[in-house]
C-alpha cells in the first residue's frame, strides 16, 4: 500500500539552510510553514565570511593535529580556543575530532564534502532565479595567502585534497598575488588562487531575500519560539510554539546549534557542538580589495562586502549563549591590518555567533531512524551558506520520495 503524500511541511529554523528547504519545498508545491523565533538570517547566516566555498571540501580534522591540541588549549594566540568551563562538556567531541583526522577518513570525509560542494550553483540557481537576487551574488574568486616558505609547504596536503577533486587551484608567487589583488602586504610570499569561488555581497540580506521569496509565494513564516515537539505512541503530532501547535505532514529540523536538543526529542542523541565566530565590520574599508582572501598564517578571512570589509574569524568551543570575549576582535583586525597595509577606518559593528559543527566535519542530511517524519538538515559548520542551496534541494527530493541522485550515506544521523 502506497504511503499518501505529504501535503503540509514546517521546517524549524529560518537561517540560510531553513530557507532554502522552505523554498525549495514551496517550488514543489507543498504547503510549507518556517517557524524562527528570530528574523531570517539572524544567526550566524548574519556572520560567516561570505564565500560560497566549491573549495572548502577539506575537513577541519588534518592528521597531525592531536599535537596541535594543547596549543588549542594553551595558547592564546591560538585560533581555536576551548573555554575551560566548556571542556567537560566537549572532551567526547574532540576525542571523535581527533579520531576523524586518520588519513583514510580525512581522504573520505573529503569526497563526501565534495560531493555536496561539487552541486552547490546546481541548489541554488533556482532560489536566486526565483528570487531575482542575482546581484547578490559575485564571481570573485578567493586567495589563500601564505607569508613564508614554511605556511605554504604546510598548505600542500590541503591543496592536493582539493586538487585531486577536481577544485581549480592555481599556485601564484606573492607578486602574483598582488597583480589580482594590490592590497595584500609585501610579507604575502605565495598564495593559492581559486578562481570558481563566488560569494556574496551580505550573506544576511541573500538569506532575507529568500525569505521574502518563500513568502511572496504563499509560504508561510512564523515568528515563534519552538519548544519541542509533541510527540504521541503514533509518531509527531506537532511542533509546540509559544503561539500553539503546529501540525504538519512533514517536519525538517534546520536550526543550526539549537537542532541538538530538537533531535534528541525524536530519539536522536547527536554530538553537535557550538563552533563560535567573530567578526568586525570596517564600513570605509568597502572598496580596499577585489575579492576575499584568507590568510593562512593568521587564520583570518576578510571579505569586502556591500556594507562594508568583513573580518572573520576564530573557531571558539562554549556555550552557544556564553558571553563574547570581544578581545578576539581585537586581535582578527590586528591581523587584518597587518596583511593589508592600507587598511583604514574604525570597526563599525562586531558579532559573535555558533556554527554547528559534528566532529567529522560533515552535516546530517536525511530523515530520523526513529521518526521518518522528521527530516535532519543541520551540522555545516563553515560551509552551511555554500551547502544551502544543495540541502534544500535534497530535502525537497527526501519529502517528494525522489531520489536525490547524491550519496548520502556519509551524512546519515545514525553514523556516530
């Protein structure tokens, strides 16, 4: 007997993520309502660093880096930092971090990366077409940068992961460097250039834009606090809100950190961490550069947006709500000015944000075991503004009973 088919779906969660499954799944014609609590974009879709990365199919987990750990723990100059109130709690991520960075699963978790990032333009071409937000959205480019023989030697194995994935990746001397882009400092000795990177002119505006979109075509976007789910002997009956329950067919889970706790209800125990970023904005350097860089030797991404040059930053292990340590912005524009001389003006906002992050590096896409109703959509970490577009649509494949035509074995929930 065949299953009937959903009619009404609510996704949880109005980030960049939670709005291309919501649009994605209104273009196929199901009733779809998304419930955040907070504007669209108000998360860290506000905060990333702006590249839509094809080149970012390399995990955070390298091998070599259980030496690295004290340095993390120690140093506070280091560019992942672990508040020590935090680390009981994520002692057991870190020891799967560790553990995910064998050569073998590196090798792995970098085909599965890729085999989402590989179809990145294919998500999101028909929410930007249907959005009319083409202007969003800037065929850059993006630099690495490295400032002595040593960083570049040690960006080798990075490189070649990409490489051997098919990433364009051109090697440029620092006066190459500085022919695409003259802001860089004369200490730039090398650099690796990705020229299919594009990104966007402000990441929170694409994902409002979005929204705006889902809603134009009759989506419905709620302004709620989820609490839970109701949950009966039968399977979910409704998402309880601080305006109600709402009922639907279908239920997509895409609140970046905040999804841990909302799977666990539906009998998913998932190690979902809060990798917290900064970033300061620098309204009168808009114009200093061509296209985004990040510094290898600094771990600082600057990005010139439409409002201003975005200086990022910092993977810092705490609580999603723990209070900002605003020295990091201290120090991420420190570096920035450094590695553009001419970098002027006074930062004009600041931001701190979580992104989700499972230790291997790699989302969970796909429905509950326990609550097939239920569809995970969370887990990007770095990459969750290059992996929306995708997502979404794989979502919407998952809940139309198609075959999305991608692998998702290495994304399953029930992997850990």
């Amino acid at each position: 007997m065949t299953q009937p088919q959903p009619q009404e779906v609510i996704v949880i969660g109005a980030g960049i993520v939670g709005v291309c499954c919501a649009l994605h799944l209104r273009r196929e014609g199901f009733g779809v309502t998304l419930i955040d609590r907070g504007e669209p974009g108000s998360g860290a879709s506000l905060g990333n660093a702006g590249n839509l990365g094809i080149a970012s199919c390399v995990p955070h987990a390298l091998p070599g880096v259980l030496a690295k750990v004290p340095k993390m723990l120690f140093d506070d100059g280091s560019p992942l930092r672990v508040r020590w109130s935090h680390l009981p709690k994520s002692a057991g991520w870190f020891a799967r971090f560790v553990a995910s960075a064998a050569p073998a699963r590196v090798a792995a978790i970098a085909d599965a990366r890729n085999s989402l990032l590989s179809r990145l333009y294919e998500g999101y071409e028909p929410l930007i077409a249907m959005a009319g937000a083409h202007d969003m959205i800037k065929a850059s480019g993006l630099l690495f940068t490295y400032e002595s023989e040593a960083a570049f030697a040690g960006a080798t194995y990075g490189l070649d992961l990409r490489r051997d994935r098919g990433v364009a990746v051109e090697t440029l001397t620092g006066d190459e460097a500085r022919e695409l882009e003259p802001a860089l400092s004369p200490a730039v000795t090398h650099a690796a250039h990705f020229p299919g990177v594009s990104m966007t002119v402000n990441p929170q505006r694409l994902t409002q834009v979005l929204a705006e979109c889902f809603v134009r075509n009759n989506g419905m976007l709620l302004r709620e606090t989820v609490q839970g789910f109701d949950v009966g002997p039968d399977g979910v009956r409704g998402v309880q809100t601080d305006g109600g329950l709402r009922t639907a067919d279908r239920y997509v889970i895409a609140a970046g950190v905040w999804s841990r706790a909302l799977a666990k209800q539906v009998g998913s125990d998932l190690p979902l961490e809060a990798e917290r970023g900064y970033h300061a904005m620098i309204p009168a350097a808009a114009d200093l550069m061509r296209m985004p860089a990040i510094s290898g030797d600094r771990s600082v991404a600057l990005t010139p947006m439409e409002h201003g040059l975005r200086v990022s930053g910092m993977a810092e292990f705490a609580a999603p709500d723990a209070p900002a340590d605003w020295r990091l912005i201290d120090r991420l524009t420190k570096h920035a000015r450094a590695l553009l001389p001419g970098l002027q003006g006074e930062v004009g906002s600041r931001w701190v944000g979580s992104r989700p992050s499972f230790p291997d590096s790699k989302p969970v896409i796909g429905p509950s075991p326990r609550r097939p109703e239920v569809c995970y959509a969370f887990g990007h970490d770095h990459i969750g503004l290059a992996l929306a577009g995708i997502t979404g649509r794989i979502v919407a494949d998952l809940v139309c009973g198609r075959d999305p035509g991608i692998d998702l074995t290495p994304f399953r929930p029930d992997r850990f």
